[in-house]
C-alpha cells in the first residue's frame, strides 16, 4: 500500500513516486512500511513519465541520482 509525502520529503530522499511504482522491478529487498526510493528500484529511464517526473525533480532543485 502506497502512501502520499511531503514534496519536499519525496525530493530530498529521494523517494520514488507512488505513480511511478507499478512494474518496476526491485534491486533489494524492501521491509513493509519502508519508503522506497528511485535507488530502489530499476525503471526505465526514456519512459516519458519518467522523464517527466526527473526533470520536474531537476528544476525544483534536487539533483538527479
């Protein structure tokens, strides 16, 4: 179950939007209730969404990792 943070929490650890979490595949394993974060996952980079989404990340000041 996904939960809504902060924008300001969600850019500053780098959390992975909950829009962005179906068919991602998982690089850990992660514990119920924990954030999961772009790091977390494999995603595809040229998706549009994803794109979209990173370079809203970039112009509000966090930097891409």
């Amino acid at each position: 179950m996904g939960q809504a943070d902060a924008a300001t929490r969600s850019l500053d650890e780098g959390l992975l939007p909950l829009g962005l979490a179906h068919n991602v595949k998982l690089k850990r394993d992660v514990a119920t209730g924990e954030a999961l974060k772009w790091a977390d996952v494999d995603y595809d980079p040229n998706d549009f969404a994803v794109k979209v989404r990173r370079e809203m990340e970039a112009a509000f000041g966090r930097r891409n990792v």
